[in-house]
C-alpha cells in the first residue's frame, strides 16, 4: 500500500506526541506487511553477526539490516542477473517504510538502543530488533519511547 510521507508523521506523532526528530527523504513509501518483515529477519544474516560492544552493537546491527532490506527490494525490482525476472511490480516501486530508529525506552527497559522500524499495511508501527540476543519484532506500544526515526 502507498503512504506518504506526511501519512508516516501522522502515524508517528500519533503513537509518540513529543517525537521531534523525524528524517523521511523521499515523499512516497510503500507499507511493509507484517508477514514479509517476519520473513526478512529470518532469513536475515545479519542477526547471526558477533554482537561485540561499542564496534558491533545495536546501532550496527539495525543500520545492516535496514541496508539489507533495501538492497533485497531494489534486487526484487532490478535484478542483476538480466536472465532473471522482476518480482516487484512496477507499481510498487518506492522505498519501503523500514527505518532506523533509537529510543530510551523499549518493551519498558530503561535503555538507549537503536532498533529498526517499520509501517505495516494497517498502518501500525513495529520495531524490530535485529542483534542475536533479541532477533525480535513486537507491535510498539506505550512501553517504546522512540527518540529519533530515519527512514
């Protein structure tokens, strides 16, 4: 489902009032379902990554995946092999609402780390976190204080 850029600060400022820091570069996104998330981190390498404090901690993890995620989309849409088909219809060629996103208060912990996030088709907001501790998305709630959001 298309949604604008506009739509996505609805969404955002509706789940946290006091979000200020909200970086969307394009005008037009593409909802990500929830199945196809769910899909996306399983089969995700990146989780399988060594979690090694301050080099390769939560923030890289969810730069990587959001980076991988993109990266399978575009592939989806042009192929590198030119004997393989598209798999993305033309019509949903704009960036999907996967994002970065830090906050100091995530499932109710008191702590700062960075997780990515995401706009499913009912218009809800997900996060997901990537490192090999957690590998994990939930509905947010009034439990996640998000501080900043990049998508």
């Amino acid at each position: 489902m298309k949604i604008s850029s506009k739509q996505i600060r609805k969404i955002l400022a509706k789940q946290w009032p006091h979000l200020e820091y909200i970086w969307l570069w394009d005008n037009t996104y593409f909802s990500l379902p929830l199945r196809q998330a769910e899909v996306l981190l399983k089969t995700s390498r990146i989780p399988d990554m060594r979690f090694v404090p301050l080099f390769s901690d939560c923030d890289n993890f969810a730069l990587q995946f959001l980076a991988e995620t993109r990266r399978k989309r575009y592939l989806a849409a042009y192929p590198l092999d030119p004997n393989q088909e598209r798999t993305l219809p033309v019509d949903q060629e704009f960036p999907v609402t996967m994002g970065f996103a830090f906050g100091n208060l995530l499932r109710g912990m008191a702590k700062l780390h960075a997780v990515n996030i995401f706009i499913d088709n009912e218009e809800k907001i997900h996060l997901i976190d990537t490192t090999p501790m957690e590998k994990r998305i939930w509905e947010a709630t009034d439990k996640d204080n998000i501080l900043f959001v990049f998508m």
